[in-house]
C-alpha cells in the first residue's frame, strides 16, 4: 500500500510591524479586505501576528514579509522573512503572495 504524504501550502501575508520591544519578537499588524456579503461594499479587516524576529533586525513602520512555521512559542508561529519587496515576492490580482 502506497503512503500518500499531505504536503500544506505554506501561508503568507505582509504587513507593517506595530511592536518591537519585545527581544527576538515584532507584532505584524496585517491588513486585508474583505466584502460585506449584502452591500458588497469592501471593507478593512485587521489583524495582529506576533512573528520571530531572531536578529531583532525590524523596526516599528517596516514593511515585512510573515510566513507560517511551526510553533515556536505559545503565540509565535509565523517568522519574519524579510522587508516586502527586498526578496522577490509578488502579488496576484487578488492579493495573495506568489514566489
């Protein structure tokens, strides 16, 4: 019997880094639309990520790049990959991050 491996697509988001203090970690504030369902009217939609941070390199107001890893704490399971733009990612029409 074969063994079929379940491969995840990895999640990522951009945003602005709203927190620093804490050592080794940012809070990503990350920002997206979305339509109410009746008035179709677009609507923001925030959220905060707390992500690895291990060089303490990000600073408040940088555009960051997130991605899903495993858990590393209680609250982090995202890591910073570096500035938006910096390291080739785009985006679609519909907002997503390619490689």
């Amino acid at each position: 019997m074969e063994s079929k491996k379940v491969i995840k697509k990895i999640k990522k988001f951009e945003g602005k880094v709203v927190k620093d203090r804490m050592d080794k970690t940012v809070v990503v504030e990350v920002l997206r639309f979305k339509i109410h369902p009746l008035y179709k009217k677009r609507y923001k939609v925030s959220k905060k990520y707390k992500a690895h941070d291990p060089e303490n390199l990000y600073k408040v107001g940088d555009e960051v790049v997130i991605s899903e890893t495993r858990p590393i704490s209680r609250d982090k399971k995202w890591i910073v990959e570096g500035k938006s733009g910096s390291n080739g990612l785009k985006k679609d029409k519909k907002g997503n991050l390619n490689d």
